[in-house]
C-alpha cells in the first residue's frame, strides 16, 4: 500500500459558544479519527490519505486543542464525545466507524458506549481507561508515567512549560522508550504544528484540561462499562507501546473484541508506521460494513 496525495478540506462548527474544527477528505461510510495528546487532527496526515479512497474521513481537533475553541469546562469524555456526535449529526447523521488514539480512544469509548446504535465499529489505539486499568499507568512509583500527574497539577504546569511547549512535546514524543522506534518519524513540522495549537491563548489550559477531567472520566466509566459494547472493536498496539493495556482494558468493556500489533512502532502508530496502520484498518473496516 502506497500513501496518495489528497487534499483535505478544513471547516467548523459552532455550538453553544464552542467553534469546533475538523477536516474532511474521501467519499463513503463515515470514518471518524481523534487525536491524542498532544497532537491535533495533524496527528492523522499520514493515514488521511491511505483511508480515504475507500470512506469519508473527519479528523476533528477536540476541544481545548488544534484549532477547536479552549472553553473553561467539558473536558471529561463524555463531553467530549457530545462534541463529535453533534458533528456526526450536523454530516448527516449516518452510524460511524470511530478511531481513537491515546484520549481519542477514550473520547471514541465514550461515544460507542453513549450511541452504539451509530456505531458500527470501534478503534482503540495504545490507550486505556480510568476504571478499567489506566491507574496502573498512573502509579509513578512502580513504573507508571509522571505526565498524568504533571497535567492535573493545575496551574503550576501550565506556568512551567509556557514558552516551552516545543520542548515538551519534543520530550514526549520522541522518545525512544514507549514513545517512538525512530524519532524522526515525527516530523520537526509536525512538532512545529503542534506546539503552535498548544501556544495558542487558552492552549495549554485545555489540553492539560483533558487530564484533569480523569477523575469524573472514572466515575463515567464506571457506570458505561456496566454495559459491554457490542459492536466490532480493534484494539490496536505499537510493538514497543504500551504493553498490552490497548487490548486489555478493551477486552473489560467490550464483548468483541479484534487485536492488531503494528510493527515499527511505539506510542504513535500513525506517526511511524501509517501504512500498516492504514491496512489494519481498512481491513477491520471493510469487514465492519
């Protein structure tokens, strides 16, 4: 599988004093990607062409990142996921393949776990769940990751890395322990394209506001997850990601569930290996018609 050049079309909506940007590309069913942190729609560059031949992709900046407004409030998942499915809605409305990475598979969660009946498939990418087996990520003391503590701290963070914030996200994401294989896979483009969203007034606020909705995320989870998701799930790993916690926190939630490894690959599947990315996908979303 080769990548093809494709434009894609920027646009946004507006509701309750929200602006929400996304882009579009392809033509057929409905595919909708969510970033993670501390990307935005850019995340998906690499994959946007690779998928839409075959289907309709929208790739949204979530709220608090990219170009997407920075409100105050709305970041628990929940939230998040009434954001996309107003967009889905204002599209025309047609059941959605969903794909997420990192907190857009908790944001792609969300929304299966609210509409399942405009679901067709779900696509968790090296992600996890608060409730379903994200603390052991965040028990810095026995090998978890200082970042989720960092960006729920409050205002101390934001102050300690404003005027940084190429420097973090330069930091994490390349990494070459769970982060990226190869650092140049991401990029200094991308790093550029990122740091500008964050830099932007409100920026740094909203994205560590995404952090610091994880305790009402628990509670949220608790209560969808009394509920297993029936529609076809892929959870999705890096080879040297995040060791398993993908497929299994998805395997608690949902009871079909499809695993796929991509090679050469840490944290960021779309960012170092697209094309096996692309194909895994392809493959779960044709079979998911």
């Amino acid at each position: 599988m080769t990548s093809r050049a494709v434009n894609v079309v920027h646009d946004s909506m507006y509701f309750d004093d929200v602006k929400l940007h996304y882009v579009t590309a392809g033509t057929g069913d409905p595919v909708v990607l969510l970033h993670g942190w501390p990307q935005t729609w850019y995340a998906w560059r690499k994959v946007i062409p690779l998928l839409s031949a075959d289907f309709a992709v929208v790739a949204p900046d979530l709220r608090g990142c990219g170009d997407t407004s920075k409100p105050a409030d709305g970041y628990d998942k929940k939230t998040v996921a009434r954001d996309i499915r107003r967009l889905v809605e204002m599209l025309g409305d047609a059941p959605v393949h969903i794909v997420g990475h990192d907190i857009g598979a908790a944001v792609a969660y969300a929304y299966a776990a609210q509409w399942p009946e405009n679901t067709r498939t779900m696509t968790f990418i090296e992600s996890s769940l608060p409730a379903f087996g994200q603390e052991e990520l965040m028990d810095v003391a026995n090998g978890g990751s200082w970042h989720f503590g960092f960006n729920m701290a409050g205002d101390i963070s934001e102050d300690l890395v404003r005027g940084r914030e190429r420097l973090l996200i330069e930091y994490w994401m390349r990494r070459t322990t769970v982060g990226v294989v190869d650092p140049t896979s991401v990029e200094s483009h991308a790093l550029d394209e990122y740091a500008r969203a964050m830099a932007q007034p409100g920026g740094l606020r909203g994205s560590f506001a995404h952090y610091r909705a994880l305790p009402q995320d628990r509670a949220d989870n608790r209560e969808l997850g009394r509920t297993k998701l029936t529609m076809p799930v892929l959870a999705v790993e890096g080879r040297r990601g995040q060791a398993g916690h993908s497929i299994s926190t998805m395997r608690k939630v949902a009871a079909d569930v499809r695993t796929a490894v991509i090679d050469r690959a840490g944290h960021y599947p779309a960012e170092e290996n697209p094309t096996e990315l692309a194909k895994v996908l392809l493959d779960f979303l044709r079979d998911g018609r």
